[in-house]
C-alpha cells in the first residue's frame, strides 16, 4: 500500500494528460526521450520535466544501456492507486445498491396484493 504522499504523487502524475500519454506509450514498450517527445508539440525540455514527475511518482523508471537511458513504465504505483480506488467503488456499489432497493420499496404499494387480480368482465 502506497503512503499518502505517495499516492498524492501518483495521482498528481495522472492528472496530466501529456503524462498519461507518455505512460499509454510506455505499455508498448521502453522508449527513449527524443522517442516519448515525438507526438508531441512540446519540446524535449518539457517531456523531460513530465517524466520527472512520473519518475517522482515512481511510474516510470530509467535504466542505463550503454548511452542511451531508456524510460520503462513502473506498475507498482499505479496498482496502489487503483486499489485505493477499488474501495470507494464498492463502497459507491453497495450504497446504490441501498438505494435501489428502498426505491423499488417505496414504488410498491402498502397494501397491494402479492398477485394481480385478474379484472371481472362488466356487465353491459
């Protein structure tokens, strides 16, 4: 389980949508900088500045491969925040489902019979 400081950072990271983009990409595979900063309209500069606060948040890392130092997607946080989010969705769950009963209660009538009655034919 994440710190709150953590899971601050992890959800300060995702609030971007650059930074979910750059982690969308990472799901295929390591890329370089120059290569996560390609569909972009933003320089190098600042894709560097979004992975550092991915790097911060601990959803991506970087390794060193000879001169080149690929970014590679870290699931550990990420799993953290959606567990997190997991209770409050059951939680939400189980209050609707609360909800939905006492409104079907209060749809049926007090003293309504279990059965419905068939009408008796009128007589002309």
């Amino acid at each position: 389980m994440l710190s709150p400081d953590q899971l601050d950072a992890t959800f300060v990271a995702l609030a971007d949508p650059t930074r979910r983009a750059i982690l969308t990409r990472l799901r295929e595979g390591d890329a370089s900088v120059n290569e996560l900063a390609a569909p972009f309209a933003i320089s190098q500069p600042a894709i560097s500045k979004h992975l550092k606060i991915l790097e911060r948040a601990g959803l991506v890392s970087r390794s060193a491969r000879g001169t080149s130092r690929p970014v590679h997607i870290e699931a550990a946080p990420m799993k953290a925040a959606s567990d997190w989010l997991e209770a409050y969705r059951q939680f939400w769950e189980a209050s609707y489902g609360r909800l939905d009963a006492l409104l079907k209660e209060l749809q049926t009538p007090l003293n309504a019979p279990d059965t419905p009655k068939a009408k008796e034919p009128r007589n002309a």
